[in-house]
C-alpha cells in the first residue's frame, strides 16, 4: 500500500476532519506549554523546583513542596500515555504525507523516544537524579519542535493539494 504523499488526495470532508483535529490537538498542546511556562519557569532549576520543592529557599516568593509518590505517578501516567496517542495519531497522519522517508521516520519515532525521557526523567529528578532535569528540557524542546514540524507539514500539505476537486473550499 503506498501511503506517500496521498493526503493530497483525500476528499475534502477528510481534510476538514483532518485540519479541525489538528488545530484544536495544537492548541491544547501550546496551551499545555503556556501551563510549563507559569510552573517551571522554563528553565533547568525550574523544572527541579516544580518537582522537588523549595522550601530551603528563604527568598522565594511562591513556596512549592516536593511532590509526594502518587502525584508523580499520576502525572507520569496520564502523560505518556495521553502523549503516546496524541503522537500515534500524529504520526498516523504524517505517514500520508509527501516527504522524504529518513525525515518522515524521525518526526514519527523521535516523539515517543522524547516522551520518555522527558517524563521519565520528570520521575528520575523527582528521585533526586539532579542531572535529568537537563534532559527533561532537552527532551522537551525536541518533543515540541517534532510536533511543530509535523503540524506544520500535515497543514501545508492539506491546504496545497495537487489533487484541485478535492481541495478544501
């Protein structure tokens, strides 16, 4: 079955589908990001903060507390396997898309890898492996440039259709 750059052809109804799905999923995904900026400063010592606490540091001026097993599990679970379907039906999409098959490969693989390591290692710095929060960040960047090249291709590629009877009019 060839699935290369068939999205071109879908019927317009599927390209609305397509498009409506992708730009709410983007706006919870960003929205999400703004919640990561407000927490965590955006920034190594903000991420351990947020899950360590920081009730040593006399000059803060919000006080966070570490969190405790269940918090830290919860939020693990619900996301890496909120993540994992939101990047399965991404990459689903991408996988219809024109592009090269090395780079198609790693918009699909290099979310999940990034999940991961990011919550993972939300889990490791919350066991005080201090090191991790470098590669919570590092994840996280790739994560969300990964989502915003794949978005950004999907689109482009919905809305500049060879196929013009099915175009989205």
């Amino acid at each position: 079955m060839r699935l290369n750059g068939i999205i071109s052809t879908f019927p317009k109804e599927l390209k609305m589908l397509i498009a409506a799905f992708i730009v709410v999923l983007s706006i919870g995904f960003y929205t999400g990001l703004l919640f990561v900026g407000e927490t965590s400063s955006v920034n190594p010592n903000g991420i351990e903060e947020q899950y360590l606490g920081n009730e040593s540091d006399v000059d803060a001026t919000v006080m966070k507390f570490k969190k405790n097993e269940q918090q830290m599990l919860t939020l693990v679970h619900g996301h890496i396997l909120s993540m994992s379907i939101i990047f399965f039906l991404v990459g689903l999409i991408l996988c219809t898309t024109k592009l090269p098959k090395k780079l198609k490969t790693i918009l699909i693989v290099e979310p999940f890898l990034s999940v991961l390591l990011t919550f993972g290692g939300l889990y490791f710095l919350w066991k005080e492996i201090l090191w991790m929060k470098y590669i919570v960040m590092i994840s996280g960047i790739l994560m969300t440039l990964t989502f915003t090249v794949s978005i950004l291709v999907i689109l482009f590629q919905l809305f500049s259709s060879k196929n013009p009877s099915s175009n989205i009019k």
